[in-house]
C-alpha cells in the first residue's frame, strides 16, 4: 500500500471537512487513585443465599433387616443368666432364704400400738421360775391393755429370756389366735416348775453364806419365804 494511501482509503475521500483537527479529539484521561495509609477502605458485604432443600415427610419407621441374627440370640441367653443370678443372689439376702416374708414370720401380724403407749420394764423369765406367777406379774405391768389381744401377744416376748425366749419363737401362729391360748401354752410348758416351788423345810435349811453380808442373807431368806404356798405365818417366822 502506497504512503498516501493510509488505511486503504484515498486521501481526500472523505473530502477536506472530515479530517478531525487534533484540538477536536476528546481527551479523556483515566486515573486510578493510590490508596493512602489512614485511610478506610470500603467493605464489601457479599449474600449468599442459603441452599434449598426439600424434604418428604416419612410415614412409616425405617426397617432394617441384620445379615445374622446370631448376634442377638447370645444376647438374649446372656440376659437370661444374668436374671437368674439376680434371682439367686435375692434368695440369700431376702425372705427367699426362709421361704416366707415378714408377715409370715410375725406371730400376730398388724398390731396396732396405742398411742403414747410406753412399754414397761419386765422381770424376764428363764424357765426356771413359775409359769403362773410371770403372768400374773406379765398381766398386771400390761392392764392398761387388758383387751388387746394382739398387743399382749406380742410384747409377751419382751417378758422372756433364754430358752424361754426361743419356745415363744418357735410357736405356730395357727395355734395363738388369743393371749388366752398363749397363757395356757405358756403354762403346759413351764408346768412342772410350779411343783419346784420352796417348802417350810427348804427355808429351814437356808444358811448364810461365805462371805455374804447379814443383809444379803436377810433379803435372800425374805425372797425365798415370800415363794412358799400357803404363805409362813408370822408365828412360824419367830419359831
């Protein structure tokens, strides 16, 4: 292409007037601003949208089918044992080690104890003693209860000591539906004490003692003289 031919076009075919005067062509400058030490920068606050999910209401519960159920069957057997060792270990601490539970061991069961009722102090009785006369003491310490019949039952063991203790524990509650059938097997056991009573002729023989006091000797003799049947009489005590 020849020098006067710039682009192709011939000179002047555009005619003199289209040629721009170089004064007429804007001049646009461009400047980029040099960010400066203090100055604050403008935030940019981005929104994202939170994701879309849809969801179907479930019906019915999922079922999950195991490859093996031999799993569970050794669960099973281990339970098992293990509740048969709880049953064994309740048998030794509980009222399976005697076959019956408290109820079945009270000789009345379900006594009512009166209010601001106060147990008195009894003389125990050992077996060694006349029958009749504990309950005669055992009927008079307990009068304020004469129609309570469960209520004089059941403290009678409170009256009791050794061997006696262990005849009241042995009863049968089939038998005692009284304090009157308690008496009487009270008595039919303890009978042949009441034979064993001291006679004139024993407190005759009652000597003092080695080392015993005067006193002791005195109130030794008095309790002996006091069990006689029929009592001494005054004129005998001076013979």
């Amino acid at each position: 292409m020849s020098e006067g031919y710039p682009w192709g076009i011939p000179v002047g075919f555009l005619g003199a007037e289209s040629r721009p005067v170089i004064s007429e062509i804007p001049h646009v400058q461009s400047t980029m601003p040099i960010p400066q030490l203090g100055n604050t920068l403008p935030q940019v606050t981005a929104f994202v949208s939170a994701p879309l999910v849809h969801t179907t209401q479930q019906t019915q519960m999922p079922i999950f089918h195991a490859e093996s159920v031999g799993g569970y069957d050794r669960m099973d057997d281990l339970q098992i044992k293990y509740d048969e060792m709880q049953k064994e270990m309740r048998a030794l601490r509980g009222k399976d080690l005697f076959g019956q539970d408290a109820h079945e061991l009270c000789l009345v069961p379900d006594v009512v104890v009166p209010h601001k009722f106060k147990v008195p102090d009894f003389e125990k009785y050992k077996g060694s003693t006349c029958p009749k006369a504990h309950l005669i003491m055992y009927a008079r310490k307990m009068s304020t209860q004469s129609s309570n019949d469960k209520l004089l039952i059941h403290y009678f063991q409170d009256s009791l000591t050794g061997a006696a203790l262990r005849w009241y524990m042995d009863l049968d509650r089939a038998n005692v539906s009284s304090f009157n059938d308690l008496a009487s097997a009270f008595i039919r056991q303890y009978n042949y004490n009441s034979y064993l009573a001291p006679d004139r002729d024993e407190l005759r023989a009652l000597t003092q003692k080695d080392r015993e006091s005067f006193k002791e000797y005195a109130q030794r003799w008095r309790e002996l003289a006091a069990q006689i049947r029929p009592p001494v009489e005054e004129k005998e005590l001076c013979k």
